[in-house]
C-alpha cells in the first residue's frame, strides 16, 4: 500500500531521504540537540498508524551500517529531505546529500549512561553538571557509541555515549537516570617520580660506604685488664697481627728511642701471636726483660749436678 504516492508501505513508517545539515535551513537551534526536521508527507503517514508518542527514529547509514536514534522537532522540510545536526552527520559519517534511512521505534527509558569527555576542559566549567542537565533537556534520547556536542560560552565540547542500559538506545525523556562519568580522552595519570636526592658531600659518601661494606672480624680486639685491679702501664694495641704494628707502637711509647730489650719484645710478641693472654703478660714482658739484663752481671750461675764427679779411693790403700 503506498500512502498519497510518497512510497510509504506496511504497518510501519520507514523512508530513504537525503540529509543536509541545519546550516541549509534557517533552524540553527537544531545543532544543540538531537531532533531533526522531516518533511509534512511523514507526518501524515505517522498519524495514520498511531504510533506511541514523543515520536522517537532509528537512522541507519546502510552503506557504513552506523545507526543512531534521533526526535523530530518540526514537518517543514521539503519532500524528499531532511535537516539534522551536523555532530549527528558525522556519528553517521554522513555528507551533504547522502541518503539516510528514517525508520520509526519505540525506546525503553534510561536508567543508567556513562559519559566521557574528549577534552579535560569540560571539567574545568564552573558547574558541569547543571550545564549537562540544560543541554541533555534537548535530547529525546541517547546511543551506545554517539558523541553529542554541548555548546557552552562559545565554545564546543564533544561527549561520547560510553554505556546505556537497559539497551543501547534510550528515551531521556520524562525519565531519571543514573549518570557516571569516565576520564576524558586527553587524560593522563601523573608519572610518580623519585624523590631527587641532593648530591652526596665527601662526608655523606664515606658513610654510605661504611653502611655497603661489612666490617671484618677482628678476634680479641677488646680492652686489657689486670687481674688484681691495678691501673695499665701500657696500653696494648687493639690487634697484634704482625709485629712490626707492634714495634712501632713499643718505639713510639719509649720516644723513639731503641732498647736493649727490643728484640725480646719481638720474641715475646711472635710467641704470644695466635695465643690467649689473660691480665697483663704481654705488657709484663718488656719489663720481665729489662731486669735480667740489668742483673746478668751480678748472678752467678750455679753449678749443676754431675754423676760420679768425687774423688777416688783405692781399697787397697
């Protein structure tokens, strides 16, 4: 069945027309939402099948397969035509003259919409979402994967339909619906950066290295004491390793000065080398040596035993 020869046919309304942007028609206000303007032929056959109001359409770019949901704000488009926004030509990708197909539908109401600015300058609005809320009161309805335009204070921002539910297009209209909002495109998250430490000092340096390098062991390097409590005359170097460590510390007690009792302090110190000593006696041993040397002199040695060394005696006399 066709309807007054304008190829109108079945229970339903669905027509090919051509679109041209709203700058081709003295109806700029258009832009600022999503209803477009269809000839007076289509209003004719959308009253004949009583379809549910607000009259909501489904436009389908055959040739690309993008489809998106649209109102209608006024019938005064000649025949064969139709005005839409030009943001709604390019979610279409569609050029001046390309065919469109206008197709009527029935939407579920929104309960839920994920919005994502392309720019982080929507964010920096005063009050974004009173803004939203103005703008969205143009809008009939909402896609899955569209990218409407606020306009605001001369300026232009771009918003993409991230999610809708219940489905993929939605009525807006008369509806209250949840609103989530993801980070805009041009987003970046700050890079954490380690905290710059000031160059080390000479001082700062040698006490990092002491903290890298483990110390050594180093056996009994503790403090020397007398077992009946008196007072150190001499204090012992803090190893004895090697005994030219040793004599240098001997000579540099003494003044500088070489003593008699040199080479005993060397003997008593390779002697005592890998052995535990308690008290003092590494410290008695110069003076144990000075004495003898001083008293060698005077002493006597005493005769030692010899077997059979008396006289002898004939029993014959």
């Amino acid at each position: 069945m066709f309807f007054d020869g304008y190829g109108y046919h079945g229970r339903s309304f669905e027509q090919t027309y051509r679109c041209y942007p709203a700058s081709f028609i003295d109806k700029p206000q258009i832009e600022n939402g999503d209803k477009i303007i269809m000839p007076p032929s289509a209003l004719d056959r959308l009253a004949s099948l009583h379809i549910d109001y607000p009259m909501l359409f489904e436009l389908r770019n055959d040739s690309t397969e993008r489809v998106s949901h649209c109102g209608v704000l006024e019938f005064i488009a000649e025949e064969g035509l139709i005005y839409m926004p030009y943001w709604m030509m390019e979610n279409l990708c569609l050029q001046e003259g390309d065919t469109v197909t206008v197709k009527n539908v029935t939407l579920p109401k929104g309960k839920y919409v994920k919005l994502q600015p392309h720019t982080k300058d929507f964010l920096d609005i005063s009050n974004p979402k009173a803004i939203l809320e103005t703008t969205l009161r143009n809008f009939s309805c909402l896609t899955t994967g569209d990218s409407i335009m606020v306009a605001y204070n001369n300026k232009k921002y771009y918003i993409d339909i991230v999610e809708t539910k219940p489905s993929n297009g939605i009525s807006i209209i008369e509806t209250d619906c949840e609103v989530d909002f993801a980070p805009p495109l041009d987003y970046k998250e700050p890079e954490r950066t380690a905290p710059s430490r000031p160059s080390n000092s000479p001082a700062e340096v040698q006490e990092d290295a002491t903290e890298v390098v483990e110390p050594k062991f180093n056996p009994f390097t503790g403090g020397a004491r007398r077992l009946d409590g008196k007072p150190l005359k001499q204090q012992l170097p803090p190893s004895s390793s090697s005994s030219g460590s040793s004599d240098k510390q001997v000579n540099a007690t003494n003044g500088g000065k070489k003593s008699a009792a040199a080479p005993s302090s060397q003997s008593s110190s390779r002697q005592s080398q890998g052995k535990l000593v308690f008290g003092s006696n590494a410290n008695r041993a110069p003076e144990k040596q000075k004495e003898p040397v001083k008293e060698e002199p005077q002493k006597k040695e005493e005769p030692k035993f010899q077997a059979f060394s008396g006289k002898k005696y004939s029993l014959r006399g």
